[in-house]
C-alpha cells in the first residue's frame, strides 16, 4: 500500500514537473527577431504585408458610397476627390496589402421598422458587384477561400461579401438561399436592435432572450447553405445559443475584447472568446478606439453628454443647420482621443495567450466606426502597421499568415465544404429513393 502511495506521489510529481517545462519552454521560445533593428522589422513587415494574403472582416465601404454620394470610380480607384476620402480606396489598400476585405451589407435597423429591408440589400450588392464589373482588372467577386486564393496569385483584390443584419431574410427561410446565390458568405445575425432572428447586444428588450424560434432555423439553414454564422453584434445570450447550434464554427467578423472594454456588451468577453475557440471559431478584432479602450469610450460619452446638454439649453438638435457651429466649436475644444495601434496587439495577444493562435484575425470596421480609428491604423494602407508591432512581440512569420487571413480562411473553407458535402448527401439520398 505504502508502495502504491509513493509510486502515485513519483509519478504525480514527474507530471507537474513535465508541466512545468512545458511551460518554461513555452515562456522560452525564442523571439524570431531577436537582434533585428527597428527598421529592420519594419521592411519586414511591408513585405509580410504583400507575401501574406490579408482578409478583413468588415469594410463599411458599400453603405458610404450610398449615404455619402461619393464617386464611385474616383472614390474607388484613388483619384484626389473634393469630399473626404473614407477609409478605403484601390491605391491605399494595395499599398496595406490588404486581399480580401469582406464588403459590408449593412442593413440599419430601421429597416426592421419600415420594410424594404431585402431591396436595400440587393442594391448594395448589385453596386458591389458593378464595382467588381466596372474595374474587372482590379476588383472580383470572391465566393469561396479558393477565390480569394485564385485571385491573390493574380494580383486582384477580392470582394466577398457579408451581411451585417439579418433582417433583409425578413420571416422567409429561402431568403438565406437566395442571399447565398447572390454571394453572402457570412451574416451577422443582428445590428443595433432586436430582429426576427435574436436579440441584439445593443438593445435592453431582451425580445427573445436569445435566438427566436426562427433564428433557430435561419442558423440551420445557413450552416446548410454555407453561410457563416457572425456574432457580432448579438446579446450574450443570442451569442451562446448560436455557437452552440450552428453545426461549423462561427465567426465574430468584427469584435474585439470586453476584458480591455468591461462596460461595453458589444466586445466579447474572456469565456465567450474561449467557448466560440472550442468549437473552431475565430474572433476578427474591431479598431475603432471604443472598442479598444475603456478610457477612450468613457471620454468621448462624457463629451458626447457634455454636448447634448449644450445643444439643449440652445433648443438645438443634432441635425439642425444652426447646431452645425456649435458643434464645431465644441469638437475644437474638446478634440477626439484615439487608441493607438499597439492596443490592437494588445486585444491579439489576450486572445492568443487565452486560447491560441489559431482564433484571432483582423475585422477594422473601416468607413463604419466614424473618426475614431487608432493612431497608426487610420486607414487600409495601415495593416504593415500592426504587423509590425506584432513582430516586435515576437509573433513568427507563420503566426502573422494565421492573423492575417489563415484562421478565417480555415473557418470559410470548412463551412463551405461541410455545406457542399450535405448537399451531395441529400442527392444520394434522393437518388435512393428513387430507385
């Protein structure tokens, strides 16, 4: 019995001490760069930038070039236009190295309330698709990772396209089919309120606590079809029910970390992180600064207060053509505070440190989040930016390949091909039947 005791006692202590140089190799490993100069890193970077494909998660540049009348070909391309010039642009993407961005169908919710919230859609994506029509040598439509992976080796940008809001699938299921043929590859099942899918993270009605009965479906229905299922945006409960349900892994196409944002809902939080990980998925970090820092979201909700009540003691709204220079003046006196570039990392890292490398990608918002971009990734000709301050982490070459596009492209590669291969299964079995 003795014996017996003491050999468990040797045998447990030959664990813990295997454990522990496991972690004290893990803590040792060697920084790739190590002895490489600051300049060095940064060459290194703009040429990680353009070897590696870059997707983004979510580019607002469809809704901008509705609401803001821009240009399209001049906007597109680069020219120097009269209006402000957005986020995104051909020449300032290619200088990033930026591949794939995920064009934005953003849907507002107050389609939801109105109707004619699938018409909308559909005019968003015709103009993606006339983009990609108008200017065939620089633009393509991606429908699948080896799109993307075609066009890259042809030196064209792809466009796949996402959904920001279900609520175009109105109370129709065969509208994710329809929405599937006319190229969505991911939806994001909410926006800035509940919908007929879930409940929304920015909404306190809690309509469904959670999914709905039809979300449910509209979940099974995009796993069948091969559309990813995007969480961003949903309650934290719509969130566990959905991961949970969907049959391949979920996407949070641009989210970043609630342990760096505790008060904001709308980031996703250490467990969530880790049960969306278990089952596959990949959160894609979102870099507008109030996502990124609490400090900065406090900031600009004490400014944006302070000035509500002075456009009230004015009777003065928001809109009116006379709160123009009150505004104005209030901005100079009280100038915006931006995160910074290396706050991103720092949302990277937590998520690597927390469930691995194999989970975390990029998902700017750009031309979505307003003036509130971080110092060093202002726009898309910024991505060598954070590369850089990752190598400086000690991030390897394949590291930055998985942060950059390897994750998401492993998620989009399997819902496509578990979707391809029930529908070869279900004409086998029609085929069966038959007989």
């Amino acid at each position: 019995m003795i014996r017996t005791i003491f050999l468990v006692l040797i045998a447990l202590l030959n664990v813990q001490l295997l454990c522990a140089q496991q972690e004290a190799a893990a803590a040792a490993k060697p920084n790739p760069w190590e002895g490489k100069s600051d300049e060095e890193l940064r060459q290194i970077a703009d040429s990680l930038a353009q070897k590696f494909i870059i997707t983004d998660g979510h580019v607002d540049l469809p809704y901008r070039l509705v609401t803001r009348n821009f240009r399209l070909t001049k906007e597109l391309i680069g020219i120097p236009i009269e209006s402000e010039d957005g986020d995104f642009d051909y020449v300032r993407a290619r200088k990033g190295g930026l591949d794939a961005p995920f064009m934005s169908i953003y849907i507002p919710s107050s389609y939801q309330e109105t109707g004619g919230a699938k018409a909308f859609a559909d005019s968003l994506i015709n103009m993606v698709q006339g983009i990609a029509q108008a200017h065939p040598d620089k633009f393509s439509i991606a429908r699948r990772p080896s799109d993307v992976r075609r066009n890259f080796e042809r030196g064209i940008m792809s466009l796949p396209m996402g959904m920001e809001n279900g609520a175009p699938i109105e109370d129709d299921i065969k509208n994710v089919e329809y929405f599937h043929k006319r190229g969505i590859r991911y939806i994001t099942l909410t926006h800035g309120k509940d919908n007929q899918i879930c409940d929304s993270s920015y909404d306190t009605t809690q309509t469904w606590n959670g999914l709905s009965p039809f979300g449910r479906e509209v979940i099974k229905e995009m796993n069948r079809v091969g559309i990813m299922v995007d969480i961003s945006h949903v309650s934290d409960s719509a969130f566990y029910q959905a991961v949970a349900l969907s049959s391949t892994p979920c996407i949070a196409s641009h989210s970043s970390v609630r342990y760096f944002t505790p008060d904001f809902q709308r980031n996703m939080n250490d467990d969530m992180i880790k049960f969306l990980a278990d089952r596959g998925g990949v959160i894609q970090i979102n870099f507008g600064s109030s996502f990124l820092d609490q400090a900065v979201q406090n900031y600009q909700n004490q400014k944006r207060e302070e000035l509500r009540e002075l456009l009230a003691k004015r009777n003065l709204k928001m809109t009116d053509a006379a709160a123009r220079p009150v505004i104005e003046e209030f901005r100079k006196k009280n100038p915006a505070l931006y995160s910074d570039v290396e706050k991103v990392a720092d949302h990277i890292d937590h998520v690597v440190k927390l469930v691995g490398i194999k989970h975390v990608g990029l998902g700017s918002d750009f031309d979505g989040v307003g003036d509130s971009l971080p110092t060093g990734l202002k726009d898309v000709s910024q991505y060598p930016n954070l590369i850089y301050a990752l190598l400086k982490r000690g991030y390897s070459e394949s590291d930055i390949e998985k942060i950059c596009s390897g994750n998401v492209l492993r998620v989009w590669d399997l819902v496509d091909r578990v979707a391809q291969f029930q529908e070869r299964a279900r004409k086998l079995q029609n085929e069966n039947e038959n007989r």
